[in-house]
C-alpha cells in the first residue's frame, strides 16, 4: 500500500490509500494482502472510474464535435488508461447479473467483478508508468463528484496550486494552442470545464459549460412534462367529444317531441 498526499478538488489535502481499495481506504487488511491481492498495482480503480466518467461526460461530447482526434500522448487517451480493457469487458446484464467478457462468469454486483478482473485476469491489465487515470483525479474533480459536501471543505491554497498546474499541463499536452483551430477551442474550454475553479479565491464552478447530464436532464424534463401533459389533452378531447355527443342527442330528441305534439 502507498501512502500518497493527494491534493482533493478545491485544495483539500487528504491521505488516501491507494490499491484497489482506493479511496475508501482499506479497513482491517494488511499490507500485504492487499498487495499481493493488486499484484503490486499502485492505482485505484474506482478513481480512475470516477476520473473516465469526467472526461467522458464533461470533455468527449466537445472532443467529438470537434471530429478531434486525441493523441496517444495525451493521459486522458483511452489507451492510457490501464483498466480500460477490462472496463470494456464488463457485462452489465441485468441489475444484479454483471458478466466478465473474457470468461463469461456472472456476477450480482459489479464490486465481484471488479474482484475477479483482479483474481482471474490481473494479467491483462495494460501495466506501464503513467497509465494511472486516478492520479489525474486532484484536476478532474473527482472528490467532487465521489462526494459534492466536499464543495464546502475549507480550501487549501498549496493543493489548489497544485491541481491548476496539473490541469493546465494536461490542457497544454492534450489539446495544444499550436494544434489547430479545434485543439485551441478545446484547450481553452477544458481550461473552463477543469482548471479555472482550481482556485482558493471563489473561482467559477468546475464543469460550467455542462456535459452530457444536462443534454439527458432537458430530455427527462421534457418526457416527463409530455407525460403529464398527455393525459390532460386527452381528458380534453374526451369532453368535446362527450359535449358533442350530448349536443346530437338533443337535436335528435327535438323533433321526436314536435312529431308527438302534431296529433294533439
Ligand atoms: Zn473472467
């Protein structure tokens, strides 16, 4: 297990324990269980979860429409993510039924997957310095999206610095200025979506150009105002039909009655 001091979102310092007990810490286990249960693999896997989700959410919708194609390089590229592969061979079948791509094998929840993907197929994992997506977590946010009360967590100057200057390298290497018209659009918004709210002065919110959420939020708000809204235009038509209906009724009715007075 190493320990390492990593800087949170908005500058909180925080000891976290690193291996596949990430963020949550390991409780009860020895060092060296849990390093001969990760095979000596020093990186997260919830974090660097947390982390693909970000740049999934809130930087690939802006990279794709820029048709912008992301350089090897660059740490957020898929391929430098080393649990990507088996990420990818993830099943999710039903609620409870998740399935390992490689050997078929169900499982009730992802965390028995996540353990077998450790146990079974450790050697898979595309293993070399500087793969560890959880480690770009202090620029990404990801404290912050794990746990949003962290957003009132008293700022810490030292560790804010810290994440600005990991957030604009990450900027400068994925999307450089000197890349074009699109690699400049892009590095100026990452800068916006991660960068600028690495700041202890009350900079803006982190993702403030939005990401894929809000596209699917507009969506849930517009199904669910169809929804209401649906059985009150129906219940509408039912009436003119049901007056309509009534009104014929009488019309018929009129002469019926002027027929029966004629005799009188
Ligand atoms: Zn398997």
């Amino acid at each position: 297990m190493r320990i390492l001091e990593n800087s949170g979102d908005f500058g909180l310092v925080e000891r976290i324990s690193l291996g596949r007990f990430g963020f949550e810490g390991i409780t009860g286990r020895s060092l060296e269980q849990v390093q001969d249960h990760t095979h000596g693999i020093h990186c997260s896997r919830e974090r660097s979860r947390t982390a693909w989700k970000i740049i999934d959410e809130y930087m690939m919708p802006f990279v794709a429409k820029e048709n912008y194609k992301i350089s090897s390089s660059c740490r957020l590229h898929a391929d430098n993510d080393l649990f990507r592969d088996q990420e990818r061979h993830k099943i999710h079948v039903d609620i409870n039924d998740w399935q390992c791509g490689y050997c078929k094998k169900s499982f009730r929840a992802e965390k028995y997957l996540d353990q077998h993907f450790d146990n079974r197929h450790y050697n898979l994992l595309n293993v070399s310095h500087g793969k560890c997506l959880a480690d770009l977590c202090g620029a990404l946010h990801c404290d912050l999206v794990i746990d949003s009360k962290l957003r009132k967590t008293k700022c810490n100057p030292a560790a804010a610095s810290k994440n600005r200057h990991l957030c604009e390298s990450l900027a400068g290497s994925c999307f450089p200025v000197s890349g074009g018209p699109s690699a400049s659009r892009l590095h100026e918004l990452f800068l916006r979506q991660f960068c600028d709210s690495h700041t202890c002065s009350g900079g803006p919110k982190p993702f403030s150009r939005g990401g894929k959420k809000q596209t699917s939020t507009i969506y849930i708000a517009i199904s669910a105002l169809t929804l209401v809204l649906l059985p009150v235009f129906y219940f509408l038509v039912y009436l003119q039909q049901w007056n309509m209906r009534v009104g014929v009724h009488d019309l018929k009715r009129i002469p019926r009655r002027k027929q029966k007075a004629k005799p009188f």
